[in-house]
C-alpha cells in the first residue's frame, strides 16, 4: 500500500522574505512611499553626516583650554574642563565626596528596580523612599557628625537639579493623592478648598509661581523671617506639580467602580483604610503613565529656577559657554546639558512602560 | 439608634466622635477655621511688611509714567506711557506668540503623528526620533538653544544671509517686506469678510439640504472659490491697490520692511517644536483609538479612501483628540511665559518684571498676572466642557 509521501516544504519566494521584501513593504510599497522614501534619504544624506563628523571625527576630545579646540569640530575639551562645575556646582571641592556617595547610594538603591528577579527590590524602594532622603540632606547640608557646613546657595549643578527633582516627586505624589482624595469627598468645604487649590495652580504657568514664591513668600511671613531661597522654590513647585498630580490620579479613583468602595465598608473598613488597602493601589496602577509623565514635566521644570536665581545644570551650563576664555562653545554646552536632561527622562518613561506591562493584572485574550 | 430603641437597654451608645455626620462636620470646620487663620496671617503680616517698606497698596500706580522702553510692541508704546499701557503691551505680545504658536505647533503636530503612522519605516521612524528628543528635553533648554546657540551667532547686518533680495536674515532679527495698503484695498477687505460670512451661510444651507434629501454639495471647493475668489477679483477691480515696502540695508542697518526680533523668533520656533511632539502624540493616539473595524465597515459599505477618512475616522479621532489637544494649547500659552529667560517682552516680562521691579506692587501685580492666565485657562477649560457635552457618544 502506497503511503502517502508529502513533499519537503518549499522556501518562500526570494521575494516574500528577507531584505529585499523588507524593503518593498517598508519603503517602497506605492509610488508617494518611493517618493518620500529617496526625499527622506537625501535630507538624511545632507543632514547627519556633517553632524556626526561636527560631533566625532573631527571633534577635539582631550587638551586643556581653548588652544585644544583647533579642528573645528565640537570642541568636547569644554565640557571636560567645567564637568566640575555641571555637576557639583560651587560645592567646595574638598567635600566633593560627599555628592560622589550619594551618586553612589542613589545608583545601588535605584539601578536594581529595572531588574524583575532582584530579591531585596521592595526594601531598596522603600529606603530609597525613607532613608536616602535623611542620609541625602545630612550630607548634603552638612553640620552635624564632623561634616562641615555647606549652604544652600553654593549647591548647584546637576546635584542642584537632581535635588529639586527628588524633593519635588517624593513630596508631590502623596499631596496630589490628598489634594485627588479631598476633590473627591463628600465634604463640601473640603471638596471646594480642594478645587480651588488644584484650578488655582494648574491655571497660572510655573514661573508666575516660582516668582510669586521668590516675591510674595517674604511678604507672607513675618518680619525678619528669612527664607532659603531654595526652599522657596522647592515650595513652589510642589504646591504646582501636586496640583497636577491630584488630577492625575482623580482619573484613576474615577475609574474604580462604586462597588469596590462598598465592599470595602461591607468589609467594616474605615474610610482611610478602605482608600490605602482597596482604592488607592488599584487607582495609582490605573494612573502610572500619567503619574510618570508628571514626574518628567516636573524634572523638565525644575530648569525654571534659573530664573529666580538658582544654579542648576542649565544655569551653569549658562554661565559656562559665556565665559570669554571659550569662544563660540554654546552648542557643545546646550547639547551636554540636553543630553543629561533627555537621559533621565527618557529612562523614566521607559521604566513606566515597563511598570505598566508588569502591572498589567488585566484579563488579556 | 439615635432615638434610642426602648427594648435593647443593654446596646452600648456611640460615642458622638464616631458618628460619620458629626465627624464629617467637625473636620470641615476645624479646615475651615484653619484656612481662615492661615489667610488671616498672611494678609496681616503682607499689611505689616508693605508699611515698613513704605509701599502703598492699590492700583493707583497703573496711571504713573513707567519710564521704560520695551523692545517690541504691538500698540503704541514709548517711556512716558503708564504702567498700565504696559501691562497691555506685555499681555498682546503674549497673545501674539500664542496665537502664532498655536498655529504652528497644530500643523507640524498634525503632521508629525501621521508621519508617525507612515506605512513608510523612514518615516515614521524619523517622527519617533523627532518626538521622543523633543519631548525629553526641557523647553528652557531648547529656547537657550535657538536663541544663544543659532540665533545669536548668525552675522551682523551686513553679511546678512540674504534669500532672494526680499528676506534677510542676521543678528538683528528677521526682516521681511511690509505690504503697503492704497486707498481702495479696504474693498478687498470687506469681500474677504462677505465671503466668509457667504460660506458660513452656504455650509449651513448645504447641511440642512444633506439631512432632508441626502444629496451633498461641495461645500469645500465652492467656500475656497468665495474666500479667496471673491476677495481676489474685487483686489484686481480696484487696480491691485498694494505695494510691498522692502527692506534694505541702509548704513549698518536695515530700514523699512517688518522686522521680526531674534527673541520673538526664538521662542515661537522653541514653542511650536516643543508642543509639536506632544500634539503628534495625541493625533497617534486619537488616530489608533479608532478601531480598524471601522475602516472595514466603511469599506463594506463602499465608501472609497477619501470618504472613508473624512465621514468615519476623522470624526471620530477628533473625539478623542480635541480634549487633551486644547490642553496641550493652555500648556502653549503658560509656557510662552518663558519668554522672561530670553528677554522677549511678554506679560510676564514686563508687568511682572521689570514693573514690579519699578513700583514694588508685589500683591496687586501677581495678582493681576495671575488673573489674566487663570481668566485664559478658565475659559479655555468652560470650552472644553462644552465641545466635549457636543461631541461626547450619545448612548442609548
């Protein structure tokens, strides 16, 4: 009896796979797409070449002053030579130690959160949340344990911004969910003062407030009281981010259904605990995209202070390329000063893509 | 329980802090009193602060002289005007950068999130990379770059770069002919406005005529003939009344013609790119909210590629686009406050600025400021409300 023999498989056509059908669906699929296709080309061709021989292979990397920077490309020996001043600002350089460990510490607590099968990963969030910000101040401000005092007007640069931007998000994230929670109550007064706050602030740009706290602030308080002037910008932006944050996160509590409050009560829980245990992680989940894209807007604001004064990374950035012992070096600044901006923000919004799919708890076909 | 049921005696009574009513009043009286005191503190102690500094309050200072130049003004303006001509001049140029602002950044906006779409992989590749730099890079930043880094480094008036004798472009800023109006351009004017309100007139009958027997008109291509059309003829009919003032280097400058400020440009260029990669985010969005089972649909019905887009996935991306779109455009507006950091004369340049500075008004002028952005942001938010109760889905 003949068994039924199937023949081999054939390949697909030469023209169904590989390259050269990548290129006829990707780039080449109707007349307009070949069209847009050789244009893109030609800018790209006019475009990025100049710029990585401006930015690589004729830059001058190492040397010392303007005397190294003769190639005419980016001259690099720049930012080599203020790096000092991009991340420590006017810190004194003997305690340069003391920013280095908390880079350090920062790192150790917070590189580990990107890994899923890191086992200590909930109680290095936690100290990172707790501790660091005690550890982070002590050192920072010094005065006590033997450190010398530094002030905070000599703090500046990269640990000037990342300061702002860390004070800003541990602060505004739970006075968001308080201002989302009182927007929410039942109590009229509370509701209303609620709303006023969250309209006032979302309504008026940062800098009105960031002037308003450098202006206003010293005629609020009683005579004599003097403010550091970096707190008052601090104050200024949490009370406008968490502005933000509250609506964030009132999205996500609308979005829980009334049944789950219910049998949180059913339950005999109180209204904080049935908030804590039952609404509040199943809303923040809901909101994390939201919650991140505020956390980068913020740490994209806190480039603002430099109006009032203060000296983050743009500000020195700013003072750097004006110095006359450089010549024409503004591009090489402006671009290292992006660069350090659009790598923490970029990470975040890459880290909150990642949170989201791990959170992902719903059904999925 | 409150009125205490006679035959369950032995039922402890709820002490009246756990009562929910009396809990929830208490709480909102002892936050309101706290408010109260917190306000109360501060007004005494601003009173007490302003009178040693010697500094009255009211607005009586807006009729003062300011004495201060501003670089650009939409009105009339130089230094004997009052401190309150230039709270107007810096709100107007806010207003014009916003506007311009809003248009560009829409259009690019537009076309980047489709761009993102492309079928095309350069494209929609070269839209990612456009979109995910310019978003993560702080605004300020990205004005310091056009201003510092391009603007200010561009030759002096006379290596200006020069586009075709017309446009020149330096240091200085950017300078393009002025039309010149004659007697009788009026009449073109009033066809331009004759042949909007015509359109609007047209649309509505054409639309009322769609709902009764179902037939359509081209009100596209009949509304461009009245608007531009009618406007042209009556230009042509009068003798083409217009003439363009060039401008031309004259000594080490330029005379005639408009010149638009490096500040100006700066900041509209820094604006619209920055808020173009937002606004293409949310048209990617709006566009992939519609499923693709109504393109199928559409195409059952044998509708062909144009209709398909224009009475089926438009109409319902928009739903999905307008809200966070006209929030993205408040966003715009507030941001154009950055205008400060470059010295571009805006409300919050000058009135906040350099008025305060002057006059010490700290109270009256923030408040003032901040009126004027919270009226903006009100309003903008009552229209979105509004669009948003017109355009939501009607359920059954």
């Amino acid at each position: 009896m003949p068994t039924f023999q199937p023949k081999p498989e054939l390949p697909p056509p030469a023209s169904a796979i590989g390259p050269i059908n990548w290129l006829r669906t990707n780039l080449l699929s109707s007349p307009l797409n070949v069209g847009l296709t050789i244009v893109t080309l030609y800018v790209l061709y006019m475009v990025v070449p100049p710029v990585l021989n401006w930015a690589f292979f004729s830059a001058d990397w190492f040397g010392e002053g303007q005397e190294a920077c003769t190639s005419g490309g980016a001259c690099w020996v720049f930012i080599g030579s203020r790096l000092d001043l991009f991340i420590y600002g006017f810190y004194p350089e003997s305690e340069y130690w003391r920013i280095d460990t908390l880079f350090v510490l920062l790192a150790i607590l917070f590189v580990p959160q990107f890994f899923q099968s890191f086992p200590y990963k909930a109680l290095f969030g936690v100290l990172l949340l707790t501790v660091f910000p005690i550890i982070a101040a002590v050192l920072l401000l010094g005065g006590i344990l033997g450190l010398p005092p530094v002030e905070t007007g000599k703090w500046g640069g990269l640990t000037l911004t990342l300061v702002l931007a860390f004070v800003g998000i541990v602060a505004a994230l739970p006075v968001g969910v308080l201002l989302a929670l009182g927007r929410r109550s039942e109590m009229p007064v509370i509701r209303t003062l609620s709303i006023v706050f969250i309209e006032l602030w979302r309504g008026v740009p940062l800098i009105s407030v960031l002037f308003m706290a450098s202006v206003m602030l010293p005629l609020f308080l009683p005579e004599g009281t003097n403010f550091n002037k970096l707190l008052r910008a601090l104050i200024g932006i949490v009370m406008f981010q968490s502005a933000y944050m509250a609506e964030v996160i009132r999205g996500g509590l609308q979005a829980i259904p009334g049944g789950q409050i219910e049998a949180a009560k059913a339950l005999g829980l109180s209204y904080w605990k049935s908030m804590a245990l039952i609404v509040l992680p199943q809303a923040l989940k809901l909101v994390i995209p939201g919650i991140v894209n505020t956390f980068i807007a913020l740490f994209k604001d806190t480039t603002l202070v430099l109006i009032i004064g203060l000296f983050d990374v743009l500000a020195s950035v700013q003072s750097a390329i004006t110095d006359p012992a450089w010549r024409n070096v503004s591009t090489e600044g402006y671009v290292f000063a992006a660069l350090s901006f659009w790598v923490f923000c970029f990470g975040m919004s890459r880290y909150s893509q990642k949170l989201e799919r791990r959170l992902n708890t719903g059904h999925k076909r | 329980m409150a009125n205490g049921e006679p035959n369950t005696p032995q039922t402890t009574r709820t002490p009246f802090w756990y009562d929910p009513t009396v809990r929830s009043i208490g709480f909102q009286v002892l936050a309101a009193l706290l408010i109260g005191w917190f306000f109360y503190t501060i007004f005494r102690n601003t009173l007490i602060n302003l009178e040693s500094r010697g500094i009255s309050t009211g607005f009586d200072f807006l009729d003062n002289p300011a004495g201060f130049g501003i670089l650009m003004s939409l009105v009339e303006y130089d230094e004997t005007y009052s401190y309150g001509r230039t709270f107007v001049v810096g709100l107007l140029n806010t207003v014009l950068v916003s506007a311009l602002g809003i248009f560009i950044a829409t259009i690019l906006g537009f076309l980047i999130g489709v761009a993102r779409l492309s079928s095309n992989w350069l494209i929609a590749k070269m839209a990612t990379v456009y979109v995910e730099t310019l978003r993560n890079i702080p605004l300020l930043l990205q004005i310091f770059f056009w201003y510092f880094a391009v603007l200010r480094t561009l030759p002096s008036p006379r290596g200006s770069v020069n586009l075709g004798e017309t446009f020149f472009l330096n240091n200085r800023g950017f300078y393009l002919p002025a039309p010149v109006f004659e007697s009788g351009a009026s009449v073109a004017g009033i066809a331009l406005v004759l042949g909007i309100v015509l359109t609007a007139v047209l649309a509505r009958w054409a639309s009322r005529r769609f709902e009764e027997t179902g037939r359509t008109f081209p009100v596209f291509y009949s509304g461009l003939g009245l608007v531009v059309g009618l406007p042209l003829i009556a230009f042509f009919a009068m003798g083409a009344p217009l003439t363009w003032d060039y401008p031309a280097l004259k000594g080490f400058n330029f005379r005639g013609g408009v010149r638009v400020i490096p500040e100006l440009m700066a900041l509209l260029w820094a604006l619209s790119l920055y808020t173009a990669a937002f606004i293409a985010e949310i048209v990617r969005a709006g566009i992939l909210a519609v499923s693709h089972g109504q393109t199928e649909a559409a195409r059952a019905l044998g509708l062909r590629e144009g209709p398909t887009l224009k009475l089926v996935i438009i109409p319902q991306a928009l739903r999905v686009i307008i809200p966070p779109l006209t929030s993205q455009y408040l966003n715009l507006a507030k941001n154009s406050s950055l205008a400060t950091a470059i010295g571009y004369p805006d409300l919050v340049s000058v009135f906040m600025g350099t008025t305060l500075n002057q006059t010490g008004q700290a109270v009256e002028i923030v408040a003032m400021t901040m009126a004027v952005y919270l009226t903006m942001s009100l309003s903008i938010s009552m229209f979105m409300n509004w669009y948003n109760k017109r355009k939501a889905l009607v359920e059954r």
